[in-house]
C-alpha cells in the first residue's frame, strides 16, 4: 500500500507544491476555522487505496476515521475544496459536504455543558476529585490520580512505566485491587486485566472513561458495592489512562485532530501510529509507510517508547493476564481479533470472545440504549490493520480475553472523536456496565477451571 502519483499528472503536482510551500506551520494552537467536514462513500478495496493515496498528496486534509469501506469522512480547507473534488471525480468517487464548520464542533468539545457545575469550586474527598463535564490536559490528570492513590493506598496505586516518550513524559499506569492475595515474595497472585487507553491523541472520550471508571470503583469499594467488591477483590486492574501523553497534550495545546505519538522524523514529518506499531503481522495491512500518514507505522515493531511501555507492562504479567482491552473512539463497536486479516482468520478462543463481546453489547444497551456492534474489524468495516495493541496481547498470550472497545459517537455521528464533554458521564456508565459483565464471566471461568483441575 506505498503511497503513489498514479492517476495524477505533473502539473497537479506543480500546483500542489505550490500550495503547500505557503502552507501555514503551526507553532501555537491551529485554527480550523475554514475547515469543512466531507464525506467519500468508499465501496470496493480498490477505492480504499484510491482514498488513502489521494489525502496523502493532500497536505491540509485530515481523515475523521479510518479509511474502510462505508462514508470516509474528511476534514477540508476550503481552499483545498475543489482541487480535491476534482481529484476523487477523477477515479469516480464522489464528495458530499457534511458539515459546514469544524471548528465549531471542536469548540463543543471545551465547553462546560449547560448548568453544569465547576468542580473547581468544590472540596475534593478521598475518592472524589475529577471534574467529569471536562477534559483534562494530562499533567492535571497525573495530578488528580496521585490524589486519589494517596488516599486509598490500600487499593490503588500509580507506578510510571519503563520508557519516557519523545517529549520527556512519563506514562503511568494506575492499579486498582481489593483484597491482596500474595505469594511468598510479596508479588500478587491474582488474575489482570489490562486496559489500555488514549493510545490515540484525538480520541479524548477514552482518558475521560477512565478517570470516571478508578473513581467509580473506589467509591463502591469503599461503600461495599457488592459487584466492584468482587471485581476488585478477584482482579488486579492495571489501566493506563493516556498511553501516549505527548500526541494527547498536542490535540489540546496545538491540532485537535492530531492521532498518532510526536515522534521527530524529519522538519515536515511527525508521529507514529502507535496502533501499528505493536509486533503482530506488522505492516501487512491498513497500514501506510508515508511518515505523514495517519497510519504511519514505524520503522519496525516496538520502535516507539510508547508501544514499549505496553509490552513491558505486558511481558511482566504474562502468566497472570486474563484480558486486555484497548480503548478508542468512535463507532461504537466491540471489536474481536484477528483484526489484521482480510481472511476469515479466528483465533483459537474465538466463541470465548465472541460470547463475551455479545455480553457487553446487551450490557451496554441496557444502560442508554445505545447500540453497540460486536464482530471482526474487516467483515465489520472493511477495514483491516496490523500491529494493532489486543491482537498483539493475545498472540503473545493465548486464551485470553482481548478485545478493542470503539466508544461514543456511532459511525455516521459527525461529531466523531469531537464528543462534547456532556457525554463523558453517560458514556463512562455504559462502559463501566460493559466491564461488570466481562469480569463476572472471567470470574466465572476462573472458577471453572479451579474446580475441574
Ligand atoms: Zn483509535
């Protein structure tokens, strides 16, 4: 899928150079205003190409969501409009506006909703001290964790994990456990459940459900809910909110729109996409070895920090894992591996995740009758990736529980990954009732296995 000129002549090229040689550098927060929001009904796989390679040569042009089959949908300069029209009526693919002003649905996303209440002005308590109607920049969210790990030492923890990023952050890690069960060197015996979140930049709905997720299972343990009881007397849960903190804190500062780590690769080229990066049939598929791609994937597996650190975390808990879940937005689906085949391709343990992802869809409905699909990415979408983080976890771990969640809005939701902060609480709800029955199945089957043996 390298990147090609096909289907353009040299003086489109000109005219494209050109453009971009006045093309602004950002160096203080980007503006898109001017920008419009577009759709591309993309059918065949050849199309698919056809898309990735065309918004390549655009330099302005960034993808809302995946390049797949269905409605691609594109932000767009105004400026850019009808060059890039003419490039897609070219290879018979067609541009329809969806929506008028961009900027406008990313300002929704940093306003406080209607009567909501400033958590600045309110005492914080032990278990209780993040604003939930806000997104917060990620030195605030390091803060608030270590306030809540110091008041509840005896279930959470925050640790940082091994490699800093480009920029010098650290990435931390929070554990949540009940009741410890410990061998005789001190190390806990108990079952893990991993969840890795905020892997890309943009998607801010996914750091916000977990801040809303370790204080909702700190108050129910301490006011003894009897289902977080189990969860986390049975589980100890290792959750990274902000797996890559520096493209995190660059969709806040500078481009709302940024996805992919900060990584230097040349003055014009920033950033991998980390969800390609993990060592699982690395760059066979959905992949892009165009440094500005969205879907960059590196110059080899683990080559970034950020991807390392996962791995790390990973290898230390391999004969405890029980599951591992990647969290992204949007489209709301529950996603199985293989996600890296175009082949029907299942894993050994399929109907085990199959059955589970079903669970969470009903658990999910049952909250706000939203609906979430379940089923392989490529049936599903069209849309097939390697060197994704859950497909990684479980080929380096058989037999467990992996799966990548894509949260709020629905696939056709202009508002994509620009969810307005109103709805951090109620898609944090749903989430967490997704977890409740996933942890009560691998419970079950834990116990299962203990009376059999
Ligand atoms: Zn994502």
């Amino acid at each position: 899928m390298r990147p090609t000129m096909s289907g353009f002549g040299p003086i489109l090229l000109l005219v494209l150079v050109g453009y971009f040689a006045v093309l602004p550098r950002p160096s203080v927060a980007l503006s898109y205003e001017g920008y419009q929001m577009y759709s591309v009904e993309v059918k065949t796989m050849k199309e698919v190409d056809n898309l990735i390679n065309i918004i390549e040569q655009f330099d302005g042009v960034t993808t809302m969501n995946e390049p797949r089959y269905g409605k691609i949908t594109l932000a767009v300069p105004t400026a850019m409009v009808s060059l890039l029209r003419s490039a897609f009526t070219d290879l018979n693919m067609e541009m329809t506006l969806v929506y008028n002003d961009i900027q406008r649905l990313i300002d929704a996303t940093t306003k406080r909703p209607e009567g909501g209440i400033d958590k600045r002005s309110m005492v914080s308590t032990d278990t209780s001290v993040v604003d939930h109607e806000k997104y917060h920049r990620y030195p605030e969210i390091v803060s608030m964790l270590h306030h809540l790990a110091s008041r509840n030492s005896d279930i959470m923890d925050v640790s940082t994990l091994v490699y800093r990023t480009h920029e010098g952050n650290q990435v931390i890690c929070v554990k949540l456990h009940g009741n410890s069960s410990t061998s005789g060197s001190g190390a806990s015996t108990k079952p893990a459940i991993v969840i890795e979140s905020g892997i890309h930049a943009r998607e801010w709905i996914t750091p916000a459900v977990q801040l809303w997720l370790i204080e909702n299972m700190l108050q129910g343990y301490r006011t003894g809910d009897p289902t977080v009881t189990t969860m986390l007397d049975t589980f100890d849960w290792y959750i990274i909110p902000v797996t890559n903190p520096d493209g995190y804190d660059y969709s806040h500062a500078v481009d709302r729109l940024w996805r992919k780590n900060r990584r230097y690769i040349s003055y014009e080229c920033r950033g991998v996409d980390l969800n390609r990066n993990f060592d699982v049939k690395f760059n066979t598929t959905g992949v892009s070895q165009n440094c500005r791609s969205n879907i960059y994937l590196g110059f080899k597996p683990f080559s970034e920090p950020e991807t390392s650190n996962v791995k790390e975390l990973v290898t230390s808990l391999r004969s405890r894992l029980v599951a591992y879940l990647a969290i992204h937005s949007y489209s709301q689906l529950i996603l199985i591996p293989w996600g890296y085949s175009e082949e029907p391709m299942f894993p050994d343990n399929y109907d085990y995740l199959d059955h589970i992802a079903e669970l969470m869809t009903v658990a999910i409905s049952a909250r706000h009758g939203v609906t979430f699909l379940k089923g392989q990415a490529y049936p599903l979408l069209g849309n097939a990736a390697s060197g994704a983080g859950e497909d990684w976890a479980l080929k380096e771990v058989p037999g467990i529980f992996a799966t990548c969640i894509e949260l709020r809005p629905s696939g056709d939701d202009v508002r994509g990954f620009l969810l307005p902060p109103d709805e951090i609480v109620p898609s944090a709800e749903e989430y967490f009732d997704s977890l409740v029955v996933m942890a009560m199945e691998l419970a079950k089957q834990a116990r299962d296995k203990n009376s059999s043996n």
